[in-house]
C-alpha cells in the first residue's frame, strides 16, 4: 500500500532515507531511494512510499513534485 510520511532520516549518502508515516510513529527500515531524488530529500521532505512484506521500500515522489533537476546536465 502507497504511504505519506516524511523523512526521518538520510542514510547512505542519499541513497536510503528512513521515513516516519503521517499515520503511524514507527519510523520505517531503511528504504531506497531512485536515482532522481537522491540528493534532494532533507530530512522533513513529505513524500510518497511503500514499505513490502520483506521490509524492503522504495519512495515512490515528493508530494511536493520537486526532484532532481539536474538529471540532465545538457551534455549529449
């Protein structure tokens, strides 16, 4: 299930952040984070996510639609 939460924490550089849910205080495992948001989620970013059974996640936007809008730089 599709959750709101914010982030808890950044881990990994960037590449994993901790979220804490909007309905719930457990804050989650570690989950990934996609390549075009890695280095734009501070800590208290709202964002969209799923945590699996096997306690893996991924978060899926921002709820605020920003990402990382360097991904292309211009270069061919």
């Amino acid at each position: 299930m599709v959750q709101k939460g914010k982030v808890a924490a950044v881990l990994d550089g960037g590449k994993k952040v901790t979220v804490t849910p909007y309905a719930g205080i457990t804050v989650t495992t570690a989950i990934t984070v996609p390549f075009f948001l890695v280095g734009v989620l501070p800590v208290g970013t709202p964002v969209a996510y799923v945590v699996f059974d096997d306690n893996t996640g991924i978060v899926l936007s921002r709820m605020d639609g920003e990402w990382n809008q360097n991904l292309f730089s211009g270069e061919a």
